[in-house]
C-alpha cells in the first residue's frame, strides 16, 4: 500500500487542526476516506469544496476512485482561496 503524504491549506488546515499527516492509500479516494475517519466534522464539510493536487497534478473532474497514488507521493487540498 503506497505511504503518501496529505497537506492541508488555509481552511482545511484550519480545520483538520494539522499542515500535514501521511496516509496508506492506492487511490486518492481511499486517502480522503482516510482523512474523513480521522477528521470528522468540520473538515468533511471542507473537503467538498476543494480541490486537489495529486503530485503536483490537478484532479480536476476525475473520479477519486480513478487518480491512483504513488509511494512517497504527496495529495494537496486545496480550499477556495480569496481573490483567485
């Protein structure tokens, strides 16, 4: 099972209450169910509003189920950010 690293920004930052944490997950669905196990509440209600970075790449529309993780990689999420 790939070993990846999830960053949080500002709000998801804020509200996983951490900049950072790693996860073992295949898929970038498997590492937010993670994420959502250790975090309920007010980070769930984050998550639906960010996007996120998959070694640098964005998801964009892809099924989570479909972006498939790497060893060592790293899952950004990324909330709106004011002005841009």
């Amino acid at each position: 099972m790939p070993k990846v690293t999830v960053r949080y920004w500002a709000a998801a930052k804020a509200a996983a209450g951490v900049a950072e944490e790693p996860y073992e997950a295949a898929t970038l669905a498997e590492a937010l169910a993670g994420v959502r196990e250790r975090h309920p509440g007010e980070l769930e209600r984050v998550l639906r509003r960010c996007s996120f970075l998959v070694d640098g790449d964005p998801v964009g529309t892809r099924g989570h189920e479909t972006v498939w993780l790497a060893d060592g990689g790293t899952v950004e999420v990324l909330p709106p950010f004011a002005g841009g």
